[in-house]
C-alpha cells in the first residue's frame, strides 16, 4: 500500500510542489523529506497518530506544507488566525487540542487561550532563505507518544466546523481516506497533470483551498503557488510570475478580478489558463460569461461542501457540457434529490439535494442530534435544494433555510439573483429575507453597482418587475460600496439583514 507521505507528494524528486512569491520551489522530494522530519519532531515532541493538532497560521506556504505535515502525523485543525480570543477558547476546547502551531514570536489570543487551557505551543520558525514552505518545528514535550507511526487511511486527518450560521458549529471530522478521494475526484474531473499548477489564493483554514487548491494538485503530482491570501490589486502580478494552468475560487473573488482586469491587459494576455475553476458558492452565469471572455478558457463551476471534503459535482472540461448556471454532474460521490419523505424524486423536480460516497464524513462528532437527521435514508442531506435535469445536471436552488418564505410563497434568492445580475449597471447581488411583520418575511436585496454605472433603487425594482412576478420583485433594495462577506468571501444570506439595520 502507498505511504500517506507519497500519496501526499507522488511527484518526481525534483518536480516543484510548493511555490510562493520570491521563493524557490520545494519539489515533491523535499515535500517528502518535510513530512518525514516533521513526523519525527512531532513524536519527538509527544504528539502522534490520533492526537489533534491546532494549526494557527497566515496564508502562505508554510500553512500549506504545515497541514500537509501534520495530517500525515497526527489529526489537523486549521483555524482561522482572525479569530478572537473567545472564539479560539470555544473552537480549541470543541477540538480538545493536545497541542497547537503558532508562528515562532507569535503572541496572540490563541497563545493566551492555549496557555490557559494546558495545551501545548509549537513554534514554527520559516526558512526565509529556503524553498517554499519549508520549516522547523520546536516546542515543549507533552507527554509520551502514544502511537508514533504514520497515519493510516481510516485515521481523522482534518477536522473542520461548520459555518453555524444559525447554530452551535457542528465539528466536521474527514478520514485521510475522504481527502484522499475527494483530491482523486478533483483531479479527475478537471484532467490534472504534473505539468499543472494552481495559483491558490483562498485561505487554507478552509476545505476549498486545502483540498482543491493543494492536495487535488500535489496527488497529481503537480504544484500549488501559494500566496498570502486573495489581493485583486496583486492578483495579476502573481499571474505572471507564477505562470499557472488554473486557479480556483468562490464568485466574489471572480467579480473582484474581473473589476481590475482592464487595468492589467498585459497579465491577462500573457495568461496561459487552462481553465478557471468556480466553488462554495453560486456563480452568476454573466460572470462565468465575462471570465470566460477575459482570459479565453472555459470556466468551470463545481460543488462542494465540508462534509463532502470538498467537491460533490462540477461541470465537466470541454469537449464535455457545460452548462451555466448549474453546478455539473456528480463528480465522485453519488448525487441524488429526495423528498420530505425519504422518496428519490425524478428529474427536474424540486426537492434536498443528498450524497453518498467514499469523500464523505461518516458523521458529525459529537452530536447524536445532527447526524440522526442528517444522515437519514442512506444519504448525507445536504440541506440544499435543487433539481437534477435529465442529462444528469445538478441546479442548486438555494439553501433550505434560506429560502424566503412570503406569505407562503416560496422564493430562490438565486433566482432573484441572477435576474438582477442581468441589470447593466448591477456588479454584485445577494437576494435575501426580511422580516415583515404580516407576511412573516419580504424579499430584500444588496446591490454593488460597476464601476462608473450609476442606478437607483426605482431603476432595478422597474428593471427585476419586467422579468420577475409580482411577489418576487425585492421590495427593498440596498445600494452598497461592498457587500458583507465571510471569512471566506462567501456573501451571506442569512443574517444580512440584521447586519444592514433592516430587521
């Protein structure tokens, strides 16, 4: 059977792996050799197979090789480093971290909660004068370790929360053989090469950026340029000097690039994309269309979840189908659509959107609860709906709680979405529900107008009623300068009415 560190790295010794701005590459071999070194520290150090393993680090390359290092170990927490003090004492006692990787000099909240709780700090000291993301280790001993061996694929390699965006985060934990299939399933779909290269610029405390953008490109034995994390004004630049096949990211990323393109012609022309790759959240069919114009390859939307480590289905490459506005075909685990009461239903009927398959979580931790509903008919409820099309296409909806019930009627935000996208001077849209004190919620929407464009509430209202009925047209629009997103860049639906002062 293969080693977890040469599935990990299975490129040739000098093949690069990881790059970075102004760093030599680290090849699979010295990818290989980090793993192996910092294996034997981590024991060293009392930590081994099973132990769990805060990771608290910038956007970078040392981020990437650190996960990569300790998940062959031991067990991995990416955690956000924007986190505050309160946050950190919730997400590293729901962990029950045995240790956690700060950088050397590091000082901050997660430090301070750590030394409260007993867990032990690693600090991890770049090689500033070496290749990309490579590092030593240090720290106090925590004990004897238990189980020094390398993982084994039935191993947790990767815990991660769940959003909570309207609850307790649910803690998500992924075998070392869900991220195995899920980068296969990645790597499949989009055709991977040792001679591709993802230039990465989402954060690697995310599932999206730790598995599409570095483990799906290290398994094919290819590379990942890591940057410091998405800068629209430096994205060019990186373009150029990092001379990648791909990228991927979630939409707003795509509409920030797009917004400063037409001050970069040079990169754009010297771009030498095979394709561009779209996730985690809807992408609006007109930038899909703008991107595909700009850079001349065609882009690619899939879809993804954490407890899907990552890709559920995606359009297919050309000569393939794709079709805009869809998320694609099942692409790795079986993708099915099922009814209130555990029914399949047929194609182009609406229901929740379910899988099964080798890339999924075997269930929340923790949390009889969850699971019980979650993991109900032999399928993982994806809490979206959807349709599925006779040729197999998946269409999201919307997610189950965000759709905007008015009176009754039941309204897609996406829907309302891609209308209002379709507005010339509309750049940016998030459709959304607030509340009303008859009809219990109205449809609302934040607009970004493009750059130059002017446009009034009146204007898209008038606009959205010519293609919209009645009771889907927004009854309040927000023109704003930026739209609150994430810590990802995903805009959120729910709550952003509060966040605006409309509730």
């Amino acid at each position: 059977m293969t080693s977890i560190i040469d599935r990990i790295a299975p490129g040739r010794d000098q093949a690069p792996a990881i790059l970075a701005p102004d760093r030599p590459p680290l090849t699979h071999g010295g990818l290989r050799a980090l793993i192996a070194d910092t294996a034997a520290r981590l024991n060293a150090a009392g930590i081994g197979r099973g132990d769990r393993v805060a990771i608290v680090l910038p956007n970078g390359p040392e981020m990437a090789t650190a996960f990569l290092a300790v998940a062959a170990t031991a067990t991995t927490a990416p955690l956000n480093p924007a986190y505050r003090e309160d946050e950190f004492d919730f997400y590293l006692s729901d962990i029950g971290a045995k240790a956690l990787i700060v950088l050397s000099g590091e000082d901050g909240p997660a430090v301070t909660v750590a030394g409260r709780r007993g867990i032990a700090i690693l600090r991890l000291t770049p090689d500033a004068d070496g290749p990309a993301g490579q590092f030593t280790l240090d720290g106090h001993k925590s004990g004897t370790v238990v189980r020094p061996e390398l993982a084994e694929d039935g191993d947790t390699a990767l815990l991660l929360h769940t959003s909570g965006t309207t609850s307790r985060p649910k803690l998500v934990p992924l075998s070392h053989a869900n991220l195995a299939a899920s980068a296969a399933h990645i790597g499949q779909t989009l055709a991977l090469t040792p001679d591709d290269r993802c230039l990465n610029i989402m954060p690697l405390f995310h599932i999206h950026g730790l598995i599409a953008a570095v483990l799906a490109s290290l398994a094919a034995g290819g590379s990942t340029y890591c940057t410091p994390g998405f800068n629209a004004l430096r994205f060019f630049a990186w373009l150029s000097e990092a001379q990648p096949t791909w990228y991927t990211a979630v939409p707003t990323m795509h509409q920030a690039i797009l917004a400063r393109a037409a001050r970069n012609p040079e990169a754009v022309a010297a771009a030498k994309l095979r394709f561009i790759r779209s996730s985690s959240a809807s992408l609006p069919p007109q930038v899909m269309a703008e991107l595909e114009a700009l850079f001349g390859c065609p882009v690619v939307e899939s879809y993804g979840m954490t407890e899907a480590a990552h890709q559920m289905a995606s359009n297919p490459l050309p000569p393939s189908t794709r079709k805009p506005g869809s998320v694609g075909i099942a692409a790795g685990p079986e993708v099915g659509i099922m009814a209130e009461n555990g029914a399949m239903l047929g194609p182009d009927l609406v229901g929740e959107i379910v899988i099964r398959g080798p890339n999924v979580t075997a269930g929340y931790e923790a949390n009889p609860d969850a699971n019980a509903s979650a993991f109900a008919h032999g399928w993982f409820h994806t809490g979206d709906q959807g349709t599925i099309d006779a040729d197999g296409y998946v269409r999201v909806t919307g997610r189950l709680k965000e759709i905007i019930n008015r009176g009754g009627e039941k309204i897609s935000p996406r829907e309302v979405d891609e209308v209002i996208m379709d507005c010339p001077a509309v750049a940016q849209v998030v459709t959304f529900a607030m509340p009303h004190d008859k009809l219990g919620e109205e449809v609302a929407a934040a607009v970004v107008l493009r750059e130059g464009e002017t446009a009034t509430e009146r204007d898209i209202r008038s606009f959205c009623a010519t293609r919209l009925a009645d009771f889907k047209v927004p009854r309040k629009i927000v023109i704003l300068d930026e739209i609150p997103k994430g810590a990802t860049g995903k805009l959120q639906r729910i709550g952003l009415a509060q966040k605006l002062g409309l509730a």
